[in-house]
C-alpha cells in the first residue's frame, strides 16, 4: 500500500471517530507552523514537541469554542495519523470532574463500536492488545474498522488533565505491522507528559516533611524520663 492510500485511509479513520468525539470541524483558526517548532497549549501549558517518536507535528487547530478545542496533528512516513485533542465538555469550559470523566470514556467506547448503526457499511471489532496496558489513570482501546473495502485499525486514549480531556486518536494500516508499537510509544509519551508536573508535585511536600526541622514535642522521651 503506498503512502498516498494509507494516508487516504487514516483520514478516513480520522472521520469515523469524531462522529464519536463530538470534535468535528468548526469556525478554527488553523496555526500553521514551522514544522520542527514546539507547540504551547496556552489553557494547559502542555508543550508538544515537534516529534514524538516517529510522528512529526504537522497542524494544530484551535477553536474558541471550548468543546471543540484545540487539535494537534501528528503524522509520519507511512501515513498514520495521530491526533491529540485538549478540550471540555460544555461552553464555559467548567473542570470535568472524575466521575464525569469515567462516563465520558464508557460513552466514547459505546459510540465507536455503534458506528455500524449509523451506517450499516461500517463494521468494528474491538482488537485485543495483548501485553499492553493503558498509562495509569487513562482510558485505552483498540479497534479495527471497516468500510466497504477500506480496513484500517485505531487507537483511542483518554485522560483527565487539570480539569481538561485529552484524547489521543491514532489510526494506521493493518498491513504495517510495526505501527500498533508506534502508537502505544505515543501514547506513553503523551501520558508521561501528563504525569510530569503531578509527580512533581507529590514529591514537594515529600521534600518539605524530609527537611521540616524536628518539633521537640514530637520527640521520643530520654530514657532518663521513662
């Protein structure tokens, strides 16, 4: 298969999950920008490198209306497509709470696999990544969908940052084998990202108990008063 067709494909993907994402296309503004430059999400201060692994950024859109959010692209030789979306789930951008969160994930994953009642031509199976566990505190699975004769198989992740959803959606061939390995890297590396400032911020007050001078009313007593 040739890149023109995988990428052909993805976009394809592309389409089919955001009619379970509620992210579809709107009034955007589209940042072009130089492809190795680092972008800054301004409402999380996430910074996505220009690569990530074997994916190079390509877009971000962003939009004003905070349900759509902001999109960032990423692609690499062989045309898979890995898009990261940072938004909220009602205009005033209120925190997602939790539980909120947990439902969001369950409706997500029951959108995708309905997809064929919205259209009978479509048909998904869920796939089984054996060995592979989703990053803590995140949302993973794996699907693989037809349409028509058009087979291409995806990978959705979702996380809860500062009030936040983030969802990763990586789509790409069957037929390149080495690709599901690439996804699960990206993923990681957008977890990790996640995760950074919240382990440092359990190791702060970790620091600040090993260095708190010792209270003397604290102390064990001598063995002079036992």
């Amino acid at each position: 298969m040739t890149r023109f067709h995988r990428t052909l494909l993805t976009g394809a993907a592309a389409g089919f999950l955001c009619l379970c994402g509620a992210l579809s296309a709107g009034a955007q503004d589209v940042f072009l920008r130089p492809a190795m430059e680092e972008f800054v999400d301004k409402d999380t201060r996430l910074v996505f490198p220009a690569q990530v692994d074997t994916f190079q950024k390509v877009r971000v859109r962003k939009n004003e209306n905070p349900v759509f959010g902001t999109v960032v692209r990423y692609e690499n030789e062989l045309g898979s497509c890995a898009d990261v979306y940072i938004y909220s789930l009602d205009t005033a951008a209120k925190p997602v709470p939790q539980e909120t969160f947990e439902k969001h994930c369950k409706e997500t994953d029951r959108g995708i696999m309905n997809l064929s009642a919205q259209n009978p031509k479509i048909k998904v199976e869920r796939l089984d990544a054996a060995g592979r566990e989703a990053p803590e505190g995140g949302f993973e699975a794996f699907y693989r969908i037809q349409n028509g004769s058009t087979l291409m198989d995806s990978v959705l992740y979702l996380a809860l940052y500062k009030g936040k959803l983030i969802k990763v959606r990586i789509s790409y061939s069957p037929e390149d084998n080495e690709e599901p390995a690439h996804a699960a890297l990206f993923i990681d590396a957008v977890a990790a990202m996640l995760n950074r400032e919240n382990v440092a911020s359990a190791k702060k007050p970790e620091a600040q108990t090993q260095n708190k001078p010792e209270n003397k009313a604290d102390a064990p007593e001598s063995a002079s008063q036992a």
